[in-house]
C-alpha cells in the first residue's frame, strides 16, 4: 500500500511502502535497487510514512505520523539522524504530512494539526514556524502536503480551505 512518492535528479523513484513499513528505491530503468526500514536499528518499520524528499547530496527525508517524526538516511538507506516528537515545543509535531528541501538545503515540514510549517537546518536544528489556522493569506487550514521550487518559493495544499 504505497503512502508517499518523490524522484530525485538521477531519475531514481521512492516510493513508502505501508504495508512493509519499508521505502523502495527504482531506478531509472524502474529496477528495485534498495529497500530499507525507519528507525536507528534499521530494523524498525515505519509506521505511517507520509512524505519522502531527497536533497541534492542524496540524503533521504522521511516524515512519519506516527514513528520517528523526521527521520534521516544516506542514499544507502543508512540511518543518519532523526528529530522530534509528537508532543508540544516548536521543534515537535502533532501530524507531520508533508515536506521538502529548498535550494539551501533547509528541511521545510507541514504539520496538519498545528496548521503550520516548520523548517529545520539539515541536521534538525530549528529556525522558525509559519502559518497557524485561517484562511487570510499566510494562514492555512489543514495543510496537507508542501512543495519547493528548489529557488525562492514553497507551495503549501490545505484539504479544508480548497488552496
């Protein structure tokens, strides 16, 4: 049951698998060239893999509902690092449903339930939220998933308020 999808500039497709609890890696001839699981022992599953994205160093993001927030691997499928918690405090999530990684590298990560973006340094530093419930412009309501041009600009979905 596959719950997220990204390409990265290799023509390299990731897809999250549910019911593995796994990411599978296709290549560019559509050929399985890695799979591999969430958490720090790599034996872990995902739990509820909502967003995938690729930096340009092939660093792979993982925003998961339920597991390990934002979890972070090399294009080895190597646990490198991970961030937050569902809990209270800028640096955490209630429903982390989207992310990417603009051009200078910083993780940007909608939460549906705070109605919020968050963005992080690489290495899960935090830097600062935008957005909160509304409907005026910079507001959102359910934010579903978030997209970067890889430039200047990031493109947010709500399921509530049809933007």
């Amino acid at each position: 049951m596959p719950t997220a999808l990204t390409a990265d500039t290799e023509g390299n497709i990731y897809i999250a698998d549910q019911t593995s609890g796994q990411i599978l890696v296709y290549d560019s001839d559509q050929r399985l060239s890695l799979r591999f699981a969430g958490g720090r022992d790599g034996e872990s599953r995902f739990q509820a893999v909502q967003a995938i994205a690729v930096d340009r160093k092939g660093q792979i993001y993982v925003a998961d509902a339920q597991g390990m927030p934002v979890q972070v691997f090399s294009r080895e499928g190597r646990f490198v690092r991970g961030w937050g918690e569902h809990a209270t405090g800028p640096q955490n999530f209630s429903l982390p449903s989207g992310l990417a990684v603009d051009a200078a590298g910083r993780i940007i990560v909608v939460d549906t339930i705070r109605q919020v973006i968050s963005v992080f340094t690489p290495d899960g530093a935090f830097l600062g939220r935008h957005g909160g419930m509304g409907f005026a412009p910079g507001t959102m309501a359910f934010p579903t998933d978030i997209a970067s041009d890889g430039d200047r600009r990031i493109y947010v979905v709500e399921r509530v308020g049809s933007r």
